[in-house]
C-alpha cells in the first residue's frame, strides 16, 4: 500500500477531507510547521502520526527545509501534500520530490498566485474563481496543473463567503486528484499532466450550487 505525508500549517480542513476520505493509502504522518496549527490535534484524535518542525528553530530557510525533507523521507512516502502548508520550499526540497509533491492553491492557476488570492478576485472582478491541484515545482504556484474545480463570484460576496465556496470544493477536488495519484493514472509531459482512463470532467467545472 502506497504511503502519505501531509504538510499543514493551519486549520487542516483539507487534511481533514483526505483523512475522510477513506483513501486506499496509508496516512504515514500530518507535518506542522506551526506548533499551534489546528489541523494537528484534528490529525492525532484520528490516531494519525503528527509532527512539529518548527521554522522559527532554524536560521535559515535551507536548515529548516533540510530538516523537514529529513523528517518527511523518515516515513518513505510515495506521495506528500501541500494542504495549506504556509512555506515557501527551497529548490533543492522541491526537487528532492519531484513528481511526488502535490499543493493544492485556492485560485484557478495561472490567476492568483501566491496570497490573499479571494481578496484579489474580488478586486480584479472575475466571475469565476477557484482551486487548482498542482504539481509543485521550484516556481511559486506554478507547477504542472492536475485539476482545477471553478465556483461562480456573486455581486455580494465577500473574501469569506467566496473563501467558503472554494474551500467546499477543494475537500472535493484534492481526494479525488490523490486517488488519481494512487492509482498510478497520472501522465506529467512537460507542463501539461494527463489522466490515464475515464475523466468525469463536468464534476469539478462549476460548483453544484450553479447546476
Ligand atoms: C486552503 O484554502 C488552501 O488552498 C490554502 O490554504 C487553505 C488551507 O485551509 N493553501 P485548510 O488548512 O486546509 O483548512
């Protein structure tokens, strides 16, 4: 069975979608850099593995992803996620996991990179927003896309209802990229990253609450 490490810095909502997704995959351990992110006890009530690499410990943002790759590699996982992890990663992190690394980034890349990316939407006035799963690579949010799911902008949102409808489909879209994962049924080509088999795309173009 193939094995998971998922990297948080916060709430862990996303983690908490994958713990519940009942993945055909082992949980080896959730990875906080953030002694005080919530998702860590949500991950221990679950008996799940958790671990603090504190980046306030290290003078150096190489020290710090030195440690952190050395931790992760402790558990030899087939596949780690970026689940609202808050850190930039150096490069030679990056590609110590290449093709192994997944982030999932609430804006339909290549819109929004980087933060605050519900605030930008609102300013810039598009009328569809979103959630992209992505291949990371060593430039910020812009790695290979896996898929992306689309939510409407209405005239009264605010940052947080918007943030609300995004978020909703992220704990859709980032399970079902990792079963695709799983099942060895992604083909990355240069920028572009297939799907092998049958793809229900209409599932992730709008978000239910437009059909
Ligand atoms: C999510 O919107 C994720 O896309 C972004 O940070 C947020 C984390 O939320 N990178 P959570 O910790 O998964 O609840």
């Amino acid at each position: 069975m193939k094995s998971i490490v998922i990297l948080i810095s916060g709430r862990g909502s996303n983690m908490e979608a994958l713990l519940g997704a009942h993945l055909r995959a082992r949980i080896a351990a959730v990875i906080s850099n953030n002694v005080d992110a919530k998702g860590l006890a949500i991950a221990a009530a679950r008996g799940v593995t958790t671990e603090v690499v504190n980046h306030r410990h290290y003078d150096s943002r190489e020290s710090f992803d030195q440690r952190l790759a050395q931790c992760i590699e402790g558990y030899r996982p087939d596949l780690v996620i970026l689940a609202g992890f808050m850190r930039i990663l150096t490069d030679g992190f990056v590609e110590s996991f290449k093709n192994r690394l997944i982030n999932i980034h609430p804006s339909l890349l290549p819109a929004f990179p980087g933060t605050n990316t519900h605030r930008r939407a609102l300013q810039e006035g598009v009328k569809i927003h979103g959630c992209t799963v992505h291949f990371v690579t060593p430039a910020l949010d812009s790695g290979p896309i896996i898929a992306q799911a689309a939510v409407p902008v209405f005239d009264d949102d605010s940052e947080s209802t918007l943030a609300a409808r995004v978020v909703q489909q992220e704990h859709r879209l980032l399970p079902e990229v990792v079963r695709w994962f799983l099942d060895d049924r992604l083909r990355v080509d240069g920028r572009r990253v297939a799907l092998a088999g049958t793809y229900a795309p209409a599932a992730f173009l709008i978000s239910p609450a437009l059909q």
